[in-house]
C-alpha cells in the first residue's frame, strides 16, 4: 500500500502534497500557455470554456492585434445564407425525374434482384460479415453448454446458414432439422416492446415451422442454472 494511502483514502498529509503539485503544475501551464493574453479576454474564455482552447481563431486575432476597441465583428445581425436563386420554386433535382422512377418502379417489380433466393442470402451473408458480428459473451458461454451435452449442434450464428431469411444460432448436423436460439431478455423483450417469454418464441418460431424446424430456446437468465440448459437440450435432442 503507497505511503500516505490508507484504507482507500488519502490521509490529510497525502492530501496537502497533492494539492500543492497540481497547484504548482497549473502555475506552469498558465505561464507556459496564457500568460501573454488579456486579462479581459481570458475571463471570458473561463467563464465559456468549451470551443477556446490554443489555436482558437479568437486567440490568433488577439496575438495579431486583430480584435481593437470597438470592433465589430462580420456576422453580427446575419441569421445565415439566404437562397441565390440555384432553388427556384418547383424546381426537380436533376437525378429525380417521373420517367426514371418510373423505369425504376418497372424493374424492381418485373425483375427484382432480391426476389432470387441465393441473391438474398448473399445480400444477408455480406451484411452480417461487414457488421463484425461474432458470437458474444453469452453466446460463447452457451455454446460450452451445448458442446458439453451433445456434438449435434454448430454456431452458425454469424451468417454460414439462413433459414427463411432468419439466422438462427445453432443448428443441428447430424440429419435432423432442429435449430437452437439464444435470446436476451432485453433485445427480445424490452427493445421490442413484448410482454412475456411466450409471446417472443411463438412470433421467432413461426419462419422456422414453416420450413419444418424445430426450435429450443435459451433466454438469458437461464444462465444461471447451467443444469437447467443441459436438460432442455437433452429433452429436445431426444424429441
């Protein structure tokens, strides 16, 4: 323990010689930096310390002698650039016109890229890699669990399988086509405004059933009860 620390606390002699080097450092920084301005000035800029600091076009003025009695400065009274006259009334930007948007409109209902099944997952796999998405804490701790019961499952959580464009967490390897999801209590609930654990599985389940998967759930206060998680994915895995 440092001399003159006790408990967590500085005794009063400790105290006194802290004070009196950051006084001495202050002394220092202010003949170094701001001894050369006025008076005048530096008490505005103590009293406004945000946007003064060396460099300031206001510091630079006062070195050079720009600032005299009685200056008035530019924009006194102005309240911002008015139109030149580039935006008439009526007028269309130049990309933005009735007949392509119409053509767009065209396209994207006759010939829409994303309405191609493996575009889309390609679309979905390259905006989860440009997210950095990689399993978090919880999922990491979880994943142990699973590993812990069963081989049967892989994180694929970072976009390596989509399911009726959802990711799911874990999915089975072994032939059967059951899939693992973690949930935290407060994205799935509270983020989302929903009231109980029963509703936000019915609502994640459904685009799984519909392609005929299975889904286990693991919220985030399970992770308490470690058994708890083990029997869960016994009982599923057997189903």
């Amino acid at each position: 323990m440092p001399k003159g620390y006790k408990w967590g606390h500085h005794t009063e002699e400790s105290k006194r010689k802290i004070g009196e080097s950051n006084r001495i450092s202050l002394k220092r920084y202010w003949e170094r930096h701001y001894q050369k301005y006025p008076e005048k000035l530096l008490k505005y800029i103590f009293k406004n310390p945000q946007g003064f600091q060396k460099g300031h076009p206001t510091f630079k003025g006062c070195e050079k002698g720009w600032f005299k009695k009685g200056h008035v400065p530019w924009t006194k009274g102005k309240k911002g650039y008015k139109n030149a006259g580039s935006f008439k009334k009526g007028h269309v930007p130049h990309p933005i016109n009735k007949v392509a948007l119409e053509k767009l409109r065209k396209r994207m209902i006759e010939n829409n890229p994303m309405s191609n099944p493996k575009i889309r997952k390609k679309c979905i796999r390259n905006a989860i890699k440009a997210s950095f998405r990689r399993p978090n804490k919880m999922e990491k701790q979880t994943d142990k669990i699973i590993k812990s019961v069963t081989k049967d499952y892989k994180y694929v959580g970072d976009g390596k399988a989509i399911i009726n464009n959802k990711i799911p967490d874990w999915i089975n390897v072994n032939g059967q086509k059951k899939v693992i999801l973690f949930n935290g209590n407060y994205y799935h609930l509270k983020r989302k405004n929903i009231s109980s654990k029963e509703e936000a599985e019915t609502k994640e389940r459904k685009p799984y059933n519909d392609f005929g998967f299975k889904v286990l759930f693991i919220w985030e206060d399970e992770l308490k009860n470690t058994n708890l998680i083990k029997e869960k994915i016994r009982c599923f895995n057997e189903t």
